[in-house]
C-alpha cells in the first residue's frame, strides 16, 4: 500500500500545474510550480522538469544544476543525462 503525506500531494499537483502551463508555452509559471513542488519534497523528476524550462530560456547552467541534482536523487534518470546532453 502506497500512501503520500499532505507534502507529497501538494508537490505532484504542482508538478502536474507546470506539467500544464509548460505545454502551453508559460515557462516562467511552470518553473515556478516545479519550484514549490521541489520546496516541498525534492524528487528527480521535478528537477528534471525545471531544467526543461531552462532548456527553453537557454539557461544552460541551470540546466547543468538541475540535472546534477536529479542525477544525485536518481542516478539513473535519463531524462537528466538528455536534458544536460542538451547544454552541448
């Protein structure tokens, strides 16, 4: 049985908001969301998702961060290694 705590929901609803507004083109206000959503519990896949948003403003040191980040939570996360892949 999985259960999340009040933090961990909070984090995957902000994470599924910069999930939405990211497709919509709002990069600003999905970095945000996937800001809190770190604030609140850190996981590989909200860093990740921030560094996309990088990706788009070409910010590429964060982008690095991020990943970096995301690859300590969970080394094998691929999706970090492409989006650091995408500073080259």
């Amino acid at each position: 049985m999985l259960l999340l705590t009040l933090q961990e929901i909070a984090a995957h609803l902000l994470k599924m908001k910069g999930n939405k507004v990211y497709a919509d083109g709002n990069y600003a206000d999905a970095k945000s969301a996937y800001s809190e959503a770190i604030a609140l519990t850190p996981q590989a896949a909200f860093f990740t998702n921030r560094a996309a948003c990088y990706v788009e403003e070409r910010k590429w040191r964060k982008v690095v961060e991020d990943c970096d980040r995301a690859l300590t939570l969970d080394p094998r996360r691929v999706r970090a290694f492409e989006r650091k892949a995408s500073d080259v």
